[in-house]
C-alpha cells in the first residue's frame, strides 16, 4: 500500500497512531495528581517532539544510510528558521510560504556546504562541516546581526510590512502565525473524568508534515538510491571500482537531509516565530547526533524516539523542584521524606543534565545500537532462546 | 487562545495536594470541551492559587546567579503569602500587599531552566504558561532570552516581568507592552559612569574599547563612549571580541602600545571575568600611560562577576543596579530576611527579582484582577519607594523604572568573601533620565490572551 | 602596521598554540592513536583545573574566629578565617604555601590524573574499543555531562579565582630584549611559563613514544594491534598507561591554565571543539601534526584579533580558525601530518 511493504506500511501505521493519539497518551496522569509534572502532553513540548523528530530522520538518512556523519546539520536548522522568520515579516503570516522557502533556502545551504565538505571522507568530513556550522553560528550572532537579529534573536514586529496581508499600523498585536487564519497556537481542550488532553492546531500540522517525512524516508530507505547509499557505508572503495562515484548519491543524501533539517526550522518559527544564532552552535548540531544514536542509527523510528527522549528530560525533569519532591513524599514520615528528596535533588531541576548524561551512558552500555537497536536486539534474544526451548 | 487551564497542581505547602485531588474528583467524567471564551484572559485563576513561573538559568555558565535569582522568588512567595519576616513588603510604600497571597489567593510556583538561550527560555516559559497555568513569567539573566521571553508573553497573553537585563533594547526596540522591567540599562550605566570617570580620572582622557560581539555589548559600548565623549575623552579605538572568546590576551596585548590610558571593558559574566584577568595579567593596572596612571572600567559589575575575577577587581570601576551594603531601611530589610535564610547576601540578581514579584503583586493587588491589561495599567506610571533604590518610576511609555544607579568600585581590603564591591556614588535618577522615543521600538497594546 | 604589534601578536600567538597543542596533545593521543572518538576529554581538562582548585581550597581550609570589634552584613561578629597552614607553619610560611597551590598543584594532579584516566579505560572506554564510533560519541559525551555535573555541584557554576604565586605576577618586557621601547611588547610571565610549561611536556610525551621500548611497543600496536598482539605482548595493558598518561597531560594542561582565565565546571566543553579541530587539521595519528596545527591556528587566531584586520574584514576574527581548518583541509586531504586510513571510513 502506498508503495509500501506490509511491515513498512504498519510501521507508518504505527507513527500515524502514535502521532495521532500523543495527545492522550502522552497525559497519562491526571491532571491535578502527584505526578501531572510527568505529563508532556502540553502544545509546546508535543511540537518539539515532532519537529526534532522530522530533524533527526532527516539527519539519520545522511548517517544512518551513509556514514557520514555531519556535526553541523544544526546550521541548516538555523538557516531555515531565519528564512522562515523572514517570510513571516515580509510576505504573510500564513505558514505555508515560510515553511516551504525554509525548506528551499536549507537546501541550496546544504548544497554549498554538502558540495565541499563531501570532498572529504571519516572525521575530516565531519570537522568540515563543524567548522561551516561553527562559522554560520559565530556571524549570525555577531556581524550579520542586521539580518538575524544577534544574540537577541529575530522576531516578528508590528511594523512588519507583510505584503500579502498588509502591514499593521504600530498599534494593537502582533498577528500570529497561522492557517489560512487557523492560529497554531489555537487549541481544544477536553475533560475527560480527572484527565485533560489539549488538541493543538500546530501540533496537528507539526505532525502531518512529521508522517509526510517519515513516508518519504521510508520510500528512501526502501529504494535502489537508498540501497546505492548502504553501499556507500559499507564499502566506499569497491563501489569506486565499480566505476560508480559515490559523490552524487552522497551529496544528494546530503541534501536532503539538510532539506529535512530546513523544514524543521521552518516548522519551529510557524509555531513560534523566533529564530535565535544559537539554533547553530555546535551542541544543537550535537543534540541531533545524539538523538540519533541514542534511538538507533539506520533505523526508522529510532531517532524520533531519541529526540522525544532528550527533549522530554530537557522541559520536564528541568521543572522539577524541591518543592515538588516534598509534595509527592509527604506521605512518608518527616524523616524519611527529606531523605528521599535529598537522594533525588540532584538528579532534577538544575541536576537535570546528570540525568541526561547517566541515561546516555546506561543506553549505549546496555542497549547497544540505540534503543531501536538494542530492544529488538534483546527481544530476538529472548525469542531466540525460547524457540530453542521447544 | 492558548490553554486555559485551572492550576490545580501548583506546588504548596507538603500535603496540600491530597485536598486538590479530592476537589477534581467531584468533576465529572462526561468530556467537557471548553471554549476559550469561558475565560476573560489567559490562564485565568478559578482555584484558591494562583501561579508564577520562575525562569531562570539552572545550567550554564549562569546557573549560579539563576540560583540566586530562585532564593528571592522563594522568599518573596514566603514574604507574599504572610510567612518570614515580610521582609521589603513592610517598607514598601504601597500598602496594598497583606501577606494572604496575591487578591487572596495563595501564591505557587514553578521553576524552569533558561540554559542562558533563547530557545530552551522560551521552551520553559511556555510549558509554564500551557502546562501549568503560570499567570506572570520572569526571570532570565540575560538580554537575548529576556527579549525572547518578552516576545513570547505578548503573543499568548501573561505578563513578563524581566529579571537581570541589562540592553537598551528590552526596553527599547524590542519593548512589549506584557513586560516590564526592573532592572537599569546600559544607557544609564553610561550616564551615571562617566562624571565618576571624569572626577577620578580626569576629562583628557584616551580609551580603548573591548566590546562583546553581540547586542548588549553594542549598546553598552555605545552608551559608555557617547557619554565620556561628551565629557572630553577620545575613543582610541574599539575592538569587537567574540562571544565564545575565553582567552582574551591577544585583545589585551596591544592596548598599552596604542596610546590610550583607559581600558572599557564592554563584557559580560565569564567573557567580563577573563578580559579583566587577562587585562591584570598584562600589567594595565599598574601601567603608566601618557604621563598617567592606566585605568581600566568595567561598566557593569555583578557580585559573582567580581568573585570569579578575585583579586583583579580591586579599584575597578563601575555600576550596579543595587548593593547589599546600602544602608537605607528597604535593602536593610531584604538584607535582613534573605541573609538570615540563606546565611549571604543577596546579589543585585536576587534583589530585582524580588522587587519585580512585589511589584507585580501589587499592581494585582491595586488593579483588583490578574487580568495582564489591568496589570499593566496599574504598573504604568507607578511611582513607589522603599524597595532599595529610592523613589522610582515604572514609565509608562517603555515601561522601564527610573531610579537611582550605583557607581561602584572594586573594594580594596574587603573584610569578608561578600564585601567585594563598595558604593563610590548614588547618581540621582535624574540624571539617567532619556527621552522614551530614543530608541525606537513600540509596545503595541496589552494582551490579554 | 608596526613591526612591533606583529611581532608582539606571533608572541601571543606561540602562547596561544602552545595552550592549543597541549590541550590537544592528550586528545591525539586517545583519539588520533587510540582510535576512540574522546567526548570527555574537555572534561578531563576541566578535572585537572580543578585539582588546582581543590588543592587551594585544602591548604586554605579555615578555622573561625569571631571578631567582636567588627559585624558581618546582618549586624553580627564578623567571622574571621584563618587557614590552618598559617596556624601550623606560621603567616609568612603559610601563605607563601597558599601563594604556591598552582605549581605545587601539578605534584597532586599526576597521581590523580592518572588514576582517572586508568579507571576511565579499565571501566567504560576498553569495552568500546571496537563499537562503533556513534557508540563512542554517546558514551564519552554521557561521561563528559556526568563528570562536569558532579563539578558543578560541588563548586558550584561560578568562576572560582586561582592566581598563580605572587612571584609571577606581572610582564617581562620583551621588547627591550630585542631593542625596540620599553613597554610595547610585553608579556606575562605566567603566559611565558605556560609556555615552557608546554615545550616541556610536549617533548617528553614525543621522547617517551620514540625513544622507549614501552613506546615502540604501543606504536607497533597502534599500527597493528594484533600481530602485536601475537607475540605474545600484553598490548591492552599498554593501552591503559597511555590513556593514563593521555589523561594527566590533558590535566596538566587544565592545572596550569587556572591561573590565565578563572575555571569553571563548564570550561572543558568550551575547550572541546577547538581541540578535535586542532587534531584533525593536524591529521589523524601524528603528534607532531597536532602539535603543529595547535601553534598555526593560534597564530592565526593572533593575528586575526588584531584592529587593523578586524576593521579590513569584519567577523574574521570570529571565523579564522574554522576558516583556516577548511583551507588546510581543502588543500591536504589528511590534514598536515596525517596518516593514511585512520579514521578517514
């Protein structure tokens, strides 16, 4: 279906769920009880969710497919936001146009950038593309600032002209973003018994654009430019032999993964018209690696769950306080109440990064080849060995 | 309209929550979809609380003065909902705050992580406002999030109330009618330094400029050289350094050869630290340079700056928006209830975000709703005393307050590890006094959600 | 421009790559030889810095008195400390101990340098040796968070101040050496130490891979780990020594840099990126490429701050290194002094 093989189309399924019911499922807890602080179905956070998700499949064709591993794809991320920004100043509000001259401006970036950096191969690939990362950051944040606002970040303004829907005259609201006058930040809220699900408009367009991404990486995936990619990977030099130049595939992988890493730019000023230079630094250019990794390299759903993963301890263990440690131990006595919250302090709040480090460090430990990697790894196991059993 | 959400959850007292989960088990489990026009703003408080997002850096390289900042929204929760000693509450000139809370609800809260970037501060601020029904967010303790922040709050409707920052542009070009801030600027770091320079130093003098690559920087260099210039002095030259510089010596090296006397240092938290260490490690202090003794300034001096440099601070110039050791009866007080808690003084960080919660507070209080544009309207034009620096004014055009800045100096035989800087000068709000249109920027109108 | 201003910038230059080459140095000799993609390594910088700090903080460990005759900021006595080497050794004695923490500093990291670097590789790095470099990635930066958190939450974010002794505070006037005015190129003296500091450490590291058998034997079996292996040499334990000694020099690196920019937990991830790039302009497997990429890019960074080229081209000084790497990478393939096949797949 769809050009899909069974087990793909129940995998895109499976997402089309996933995305679909996040909403409900991500709120577990009720609202009101000890742990609503662990709920992340809130618009913001859902948004981010899908918005690095699509970032890291994209950023997991160039990797996971041919080994090149980029530590400067966050560039591209930063270009589309500029971009995204600027089509909201100047031509209209309505997100189609800045998501789509995002998505563009990304790709004619990452055909620059792919063309020279693809010169090269291993680390000093990798060092290329930090380097023009490194460069994109350090001008945007100073002597380009004109164009991208510095340090403070570009915003929207009331005096933006907006030539398709007219300038506002100074005073009243900044308009926002929106759908053919849908607002993104619109959203419905429902009540169920003790539980709160919030249905968000920009989420919903956030993760439409997520499954059309995902189809087409698995179309990719599944395609001879996908198999002519593995080879790549797998043996650079016989693939020479052949009288095939791997270039063209790999910058093409290049640039659609920097197309990808533009939409989610594109994506991330829709919902919220900020554009920022340290969308470019080196660690949003790590944070993507890292996803990636921690789902699984060269798996499909891998670097979505690893970006849900990061960006979930980010905005909800960086909340938990000490107030609210004394709030879901209060029924143990006094003694052992402080006790526990004095074990758990540094671990959340402002210790939220230890958090991080230590599950990065359990994860590539215990499950080698990311979660995706090392759960199928210890499911086969674990049928393997009953399977002998009989 | 963004999320409308009763703030059940806020965290209180230990235990208060087993009564909250009992009062939502009395709704009933038929959906309820809700309109936002049930509401007559956003995040509209229906319970007995109400909530206030407290974003500050917990990470990074401002993680400390975040967790200062923290001390003071906590103290001034305490101080709001009658516990402690009051603290500034009873010197303050409005009377309207009565320790029950603010309009009678209990004052929660919830903390969030800024990271000192844009993107992460908005992140946090909006899963306060969309998860945890926050009605003001503020904090920040650093221009580029706090105009992120700002922007963010006028969009969906609640109120901002800026923490340390220190560019023109807060309340200048990127000025919100949402938010407010507390906090001096670099233009009036500028005009309360240099008569201070010019008595000190003399008006002959030739400087030489070491700006940080980024906006505050831009408007830090700019207020310091038009008002020395005005004075008499001549810019030798200034000289761009990057954010990410760590190691400044090949900025420093060739100051004492280029014929200027004076070293501005326009820099910031570690970048401000490093210059001046490297500076010292050069010998500026004790140079002589055309017939004078070499001077270095920095126009903005924080507490935990002057720790981090030690020793190379002693003699410095420069400003500050507030200092524990002023002896008038409110920064007594505030001294008083957060020493005797937290056993320090309060940095300038911690002094305006206690002074901005107050604030707020009381303008609901004033104003008799949390409604954003009834807020903003009984803060705009406020004139108040008692919080520490004197008589001040929250204009109402840029919604900046107008009060009196601190010259300070590097402190020569400090007497313990707190007592690094001394007030050399209160420079009278008058003087630092600019005319709102300078900068350019609007506020457009309040939002309500 | 004047002769002296350049001349003054190639010695701020020297200064600056010799910092660069000895950060890089230990990097090399994880990375570029060892193979393993080393996130922690900036963390190790940061963990040698603050034995300094450490160290300071034990040698002026307080006891209280009160003094009644003056009041703290709430009105109370004012505590006064007095460190219990001053009580032992006598003021003068004392502090003169206290003045020295940052050279005496290097004596304490050594030991516990290499104690981390052998618990790092025993522990955690050993096992990754053949995982994927994506596996290395994850797990060092993990080890990097999780070091510089614990940093944190004992010394907190802030800078914390340690100066080198009294005896080198100040410039040496290297101008008048050479004939030029008194006063237009100077230098610090702690710059100039660091400096030697570095050529030190530097040629000892370079002496003891080429002119001992223990460094023979881990140079056959970085080139070929298991015919080395074959006859019948414990190559693995090698491995661990020179993690080891990879660690202490990224310490040593750390220990004496304390007193030229104030540390906090954070300055390792800071110094990291700057690092792998010096390594691999350098070129993958060679010190000497390291080394040599570590003082070109300090140079050029010198000279890139310099008024004249800031106002001729604006940004360049925010750019040259990287742009510099791009160049040099452009031009040759491998680097300076790169060796063929290491990690080029």
């Amino acid at each position: 279906m769809l050009g899909l093989s069974r087990n793909d189309f129940l995998l895109l399924l499976f997402v089309l769920v996933l995305v679909a019911a996040a909403p409900i499922f991500l709120n577990p807890f009720p609202e009101g009880s000890e742990f609503a602080q662990f709920n992340a179905g809130y618009p913001d956070l859902m948004q981010r969710f899908v918005i690095f998700g699509i970032f890291a499949i994209g950023f997991n064709i160039l990797f996971g497919l041919t080994g090149y591993l980029s530590f400067g794809h966050a560039a591209f991320l930063g270009a589309g936001s500029y971009a995204g920004v600027w089509m909201l100043k100047l031509l209209t509000i309505n997100v189609i146009p800045a998501i789509v001259v995002s998505t563009i401006v990304a790709g004619i970036f990452s055909v620059i950038i792919g063309y020279i950096s693809l010169r090269r191969s291993g680390i000093y690939f990798s060092i290329l593309t930090l380097a023009f990362a490194q460069m994109s950051f350090a001008l945007a944040a100073s002597v380009l600032t004109p164009i991208t606002g510095g340090e403070t970040g570009l915003q929207t303004a009331l005096h933006d002209p907006r030539i398709l829907d007219g300038a506002s005259d100074g005073a009243g609201n900044i308009p926002a973003p929106s759908l053919f006058g849908l607002e993104m930040k619109q959203s419905w809220q429902v009540n169920v018994g003790d539980w709160l699900w919030t249905f968000n408009v920009g989420y919903y367009l956030s993760a439409f654009v997520l499954l059309i991404a995902f189809y087409i990486a698995i179309r990719i995936f599944r395609s001879p430019f996908g198999m002519m990619l593995k080879a790549v990977k797998s043996n650079n030099q016989r693939l020479s032999y052949t009288g095939i130049s791997p270039r063209p595939y790999t910058l093409a992988a290049f640039v659609i993964s920097g197309m990808y890493a533009g939409l989610a730019g594109g994506l991330m000023v829709a919902m919220d018209p900020l554009a920022g230079a340290e969308r470019m630094q080196w660690t949003a250019s790590g944070e993507v690696v890292l996803m990636t990794i921690l789902g699984g390299v060269g798996t499909l759903v891998g670097p979505v769950l690893g970006a849900g993963l990061i960006k979930y301890f980010e905005n909800i263990f960086s909340k938990i306080n000490d107030n609210l440690l004394h709030q879901w131990f209060a029924f143990m006595p006094d003694g052992i109440e402080d006790f526990m919250v004095t074990i758990i302090h540094p671990f959340v709040g402002k210790g939220w990064h230890l958090t991080l480090g230590l599950m990065f460090m359990l994860v590539v430990v215990f499950l080698p080849g990311g979660l995706v990697g090392g759960l199928s790894g210890l499911y086969r196991r674990v049928f393997q060995r009953r399977s002998k059993a009989q | 309209m963004s999320s409308n959400k009763k703030p059940l959850h806020t965290p209180l007292t230990r235990r208060s929550m087993l009564k909250a989960s009992a009062a939502t088990a009395a709704i009933g489990s038929a959906p309820i979809i809700f309109s936002s026009k049930a509401y007559a703003y956003a995040n509209e408080p229906k319970g007995s609380d109400v909530v206030l997002g407290f974003n500050v850096p917990q990470t990074g390289a401002y993680a400390d003065e975040g967790a200062d900042e923290l001390r003071a929204y906590e103290l001034a929760v305490e101080h709001l909902n009658g516990g402690g000693d009051g603290g500034m509450m009873s010197t303050f000139s409005s009377k309207a705050l009565k320790g029950n809370g603010i309009l009678g609800r209990k004052v929660g809260y919830v903390t969030g992580d800024t990271q000192t970037k844009p993107d992460a501060a908005r992140a946090s601020a909006k899963s306060m406002i969309e998860k945890d029904g926050a009605i003001m967010i503020t904090g920040g303790s650093s221009s580029g999030v706090a105009v992120a922040v700002q922007g963010l709050c006028q969009e969906v409707g609640v109120i901002f109330m800026a923490g340390l920052t220190h560019s023109n542009d807060t309340t200048g070009k990127d000025k919100k009618a949402n938010g407010f801030r507390h906090f001096f600027n670099s233009y009036m770091s500028g005009a309360a330094l240099a008569p201070i320079l010019g008595e000190n130093y003399g008006t002959d003098r030739r400087a030489y400029h070491l700006t940080a690559d980024y906006n505050w920087g831009y408007t830090t260099e700019e207020a310091v050289r038009t008002s020395t210039e005005a004075m008499g002095w001549e810019t030798v030259a200034a000289v761009k350094t990057p954010l990410t510089q760590t190691d400044f010596s090949s900025y420093v090296a060739p100051v004492q050869a280029s014929g200027a006397d004076v070293l501005v240092l326009n820099h910031y938290g570690a970048n401000m630290v490093n210059s001046l260490t490297s500076a010292v490690q050069f010998g500026l202090r004790n140079a002589q340079a055309n017939g004078k003794n070499f001077e270095i300034v920095v126009p903005l001096y924080s507490r935990l700056m002057a720790k981090g440099a030690g020793e190379n601070v002693k003699g410095i110039f420069g400003s500050t928006n507030w200092h524990w050791s002023l002896q008038d009866e409110g920064s007594q007080a505030f001294v008083k209830s957060f020493g005797e808690k937290y056993g320090f003084p309060p940095s300038q960080a911690a002094h305006t975000c206690y002074v901005q919660t107050l604030l707020y507070a009381d303008a609901c209080e004033r104003a008799g709703t949390h409604n954003p544009c009834g807020v903003a309207e009984a803060l705009e034009g406020f004139e108040f005393d008692g919080l520490g620096n004197g008589k001040t004014l929250y204009r109402a055009e840029d919604h900046q307050c107008f009060k009196d800045v601190l010259v300070v100096k590097g402190k020569e035989n400090p007497t313990s590890e707190f007592d690094l800087l001394e007030i050399v000068e209160v420079t009278p709000a008058s003087k630092v006094t600019y005319d709102a249109k300078i900068f350019g920027g609007e506020l457009g109108t309040c939002n309500a959600g | 421009m004047e002769l002296s201003a350049f001349l003054l910038q190639v010695l701020n230059g020297l200064d600056k790559g010799s910092a660069y080459a000895l950060i890089a140095l230990g990097l090399t000799l994880i990375f570029g030889t060892l193979g393993v993609v080393n996130f922690a390594h900036g963390a190790l910088f940061m963990i040698g810095a603050f034995c300094a700090v450490t160290l300071q903080k034990i040698l002026t460990h307080s006891f209280i008195t009160l003094d009644e005759t003056k009041t703290d900021f709430l009105g109370k006595p004012l505590k006064v400390k007095t460190p219990y080497v001053e009580e032992w050794f006598g003021q003068v004695a004392g502090q003169a101990i206290i003045d020295w923490a940052v050279p005496l500093a290097i004596l304490f990291a050594i030991p516990v340098m290499l104690l981390i670097g052998f618990a790092m590789e025993r522990g955690l790095i050993k096992h990754f040796y053949k995982r994927p470099h994506a596996d290395q990635i994850l797990v060092t930066f993990g080890l990097a968070i999780v070091l510089q958190e614990i940093i944190k939450a004992y010394f907190g974010a802030n800078q914390i101040p340690v100066p080198a002794p009294e005896a080198f505070i100040g410039s040496l006037d290297f101008g008048t050496l050479i004939g030029f005015d008194p006063g237009v190129i100077i230098y610090p003296y702690w710059r100039v130490v660091y400096f030697i500091f570095a050529m030190i450490i530097i040629a000892a590291v370079f002496a003891f891979l080429q002119f001992t058998t223990f460094g023979m034997v881990v140079r056959a079996g970085m080139a070929d780990r298991e015919t080395v292996g074959l006859l019948g040499i414990d190559i693995d334990k090698r491995f661990t020594i020179m993690f080891g000694i990879a660690a202490a020099v990224a310490g040593l690196a750390g220990v004496m840099y304390t007193p030229i920019n104030p540390p906090n937990y954070h300055m390792g991830m800071d110094f990291l990126v700057i690092s792998f790039v010096v390594v691999v302009v350098g070129g993958m497997g060679s010190l000497g490429g390291a080394v040599l990429a570590g003082f070109i890019l300090g140079i050029l960074e010198s000279f890139a701050s310099m008024r004249e080229v800031i106002e001729f081209i604006p940004g360049i000084n925010q750019v040259v290194i990287y742009l510099a790497a791009i160049v040099i990478l452009l031009a040759r393939p491998r680097g300076l002094l790169g060796r063929k096949g290491v990690m080029e797949s």
